[in-house]
C-alpha cells in the first residue's frame, strides 16, 4: 500500500471515531510535503503500518506500554504541583502496547531526519550511542523525574531558552480566532473544571497545533484573570494508529491516562483525560520545545541523553526493566544507528513519493 492509499484509509478509520475539521486535514498534508521531518511527526500511522516488516529483529522486543509518536521535539516543560519547572515527554495521544525498540528507533530515525535538515548539529552514530546510554542509565536506575530547578543545569538552559520572551506566546493564543459553532458539552465541561475559577467569564477559540493530531478537535478556553491571560485546552482524542495498523489487537482503547499514572515522573496537576478530551494548562513554559527554539549553542548529546533516560522513564511504568536489559544486551553494537537509518531512508522514500502526490 502506498503512502497516498494509507493516509486515506486511516483518515477514513479516525473519522468513524471522531469528527475531522478538513481545513486543518489540508493543512497537515501541506506541511507533510515540506520536509522529511515534519512528514515523520505526522505520520505515526504510516510508521505503525510499515514497522513489523521494515525492522525485523528489533520488532521482536518485550512490549510496552510506550509513547507510540516519539521524536526529539516530543518533549517540553511544565509546572508540577509546587511549581517545579519539570521536563520530559510533553505528550501522549498516540500511546500504546508496543516493542520497547519502537519508540527507540523512532527516536533515533527523528534525530537522523533532524540532522539531515540542518535542525541538529551531532554525528548520528554519537546521537544514537547517545540515546542508548541514557536509556540504559534510566533503565538501571529505576528512572527519575527531571526536575531542572535543582539539576540538570545544561538542559534547564535549553529548555528555558524559549521563555524569555513570554508576551509572544500571549500574543498568538489571544489572536486565535473564536469558534465558529456550538462546543461539545463534554468539551466545556472538561473546560471549565481545569479554570482556576468555575464561574468566570471566557471565550472559547480554536487552536492549530501540531502534526499528528493535526485535524481533530481543539478548544481553548481563554480567560484574564487577576490581570493576566491564562489558558486550557481540550483536544479531542482517538485510540493510537497503532491499533489501525494492527487490527488482530482485539483491545481498543485510550491509554494516555494509564501513562501518566504509572510512570516515575513529576505529573503536571492540569493534565488529565475527560472522556476523549485531553486537558491540559496552556502557557509559555507548558509547552513542547522545538529544535530551532535552542540556544545556538548547546549540547546535542546530552539532550539526546536525557530524552533516552526519559524514555526509560516510560517504559519503566510497564515493570519489564529485567526483561528490556536481557533482550538489549543481546543486541549487537550499533543495532538502533543502523536501523535508524534504515527507517529515516524509508520515511524520506515515503516523502518523496507524497510531495509528488501533491
């Protein structure tokens, strides 16, 4: 099946789940013709359809219960219950059982995307090296939240690096256009339980963002409050393509709260599943850091080394440590480089035949 006939027959599968907006489905099919890069961020389904045959061996793994849409501008900030600046994976919408391998590798194959397109700046080789170490600290240790008030000194500068202009971010949720039409119930109801008051007065938006959810619902609920903007949103959620891509999985449901209750991590207070819609608070130091957002100069792999380690912090909520270190120790050197770039070369094969689609 080609990349055209995929994309169709998944869109048509999520839309007997969900409303699509067709505006916003045109939108992410135009950024997925732009670059190899953002083609990979919005394709998880078309990763999930090729994987088991492309990979081999490492899709023969322990499973987990893992990310599913990992990649390297799948982490961010927020704010933990004592208002800790906390760093990690930022979201969840494609969570699901999966090889542990699976979200290694495409991670791996994100950064080799990433470095093909100039966005980042570390041999691959080394960045894979790199992404296993920390997995494999994360694994040993037991995993540990990274909380960038106390430690972690370099990546508490990168991560912050985007918060020095906070007024831009105001500026771009306060210009988002009204919404046109009536709001699920569901929708504000899960809404107005995240404001800080039940009462007050907002308007609801409507808020592009993203590539892989690119083209479901999503509201925002925004506010002055005590002389200020704040915001919630309230994304409309589906079960993972993975289940698409494999239909003899007879369980079909959402996972994203099941993560966020087992892994060792910080939770963020205003994160939770409502039904299908997942809440979360929006403001400039609650949100996934993108590549171009990082200081000109920093370091590559201890960035990388940190997201392996968070990794771990994942795939450590499904209690199979024991089981990952076995089946990795019997893994020869360079297994996740060497299938990194088999993955980037068919992601880019898949690209090209996309861009001369459109």
């Amino acid at each position: 099946m080609d990349i055209v006939k995929a994309t169709q027959q998944y869109e048509a599968w999520l839309g007997e789940r969900i409303p699509l907006l067709r505006r916003d489905l045109d939108r992410k099919h135009a950024a997925m013709a732009e670059s190899p890069f953002p083609f990979l961020r919005a394709t998880f389904y078309r990763w999930a359809q090729i994987w088991p045959d492309m990979q081999g061996s490492a899709a023969e793994a322990p499973e987990v219960l893992g990310v599913g849409d990992l990649h390297v501008e799948n982490f961010g900030t927020w704010r933990d219950i004592e208002g800790r600046l906390i760093w990690g994976v930022n979201d969840f919408d494609e969570a699901c059982r999966l090889p542990y391998t699976c979200d290694l590798v495409r991670l791996a194959t994100s950064v080799h995307l990433a470095v093909a397109a100039e966005t980042l700046s570390v041999p691959t080789g080394k960045a894979c090296n790199a992404i296993l170490d920390g997995y494999r600290q994360g694994l040993r240790a037991g995993g540990r939240p990274f909380v960038l008030a106390e430690h972690h000194t370099s990546l508490r500068e990168m991560a912050v690096e985007r918060l020095k202009q906070p007024e831009l971010f105001w500026q771009k949720l306060n210009a988002l256009p009204a919404w046109k039409g009536k709001i699920p119930a569901s929708a504000e109801k899960a809404l107005r339980r995240a404001l800080p008051d039940r009462r007050m007065t907002y308007r609801i938006a409507h808020r592009v963002s993203g590539l892989g959810s690119l083209g479901r619902r999503r509201f925002v609920a925004l506010a002055d409050w005590h002389g200020g903007t704040v915001a919630r949103e309230a994304k409309e959620m589906a079960e993972s393509a993975w289940l698409w891509a494999q239909p003899q999985r007879k369980r079909s449901r959402i996972y994203y709260q099941d993560l966020l209750e087992q892994i060792p991590r910080c939770p963020d207070p205003f994160v939770a599943l409502r039904g299908r819609w997942i809440v979360r608070r929006l403001a400039p130091d609650c949100s996934r850091i993108e590549l171009a957002s990082l200081p000109r100069r920093h370091d590559a792999v201890r960035l990388l080394h940190a997201m392996g380690w968070e990794t771990a912090n994942v795939h450590l909520g499904s209690r199979a440590a024991r089981f990952i270190e076995a089946d990795l120790k019997k893994r020869p050197a360079g297994w996740l480089h060497k299938a990194a770039q088999a993955m980037a070369e068919s992601v880019e094969d898949d690209w090209n035949a996309w861009r001369k689609a459109q």
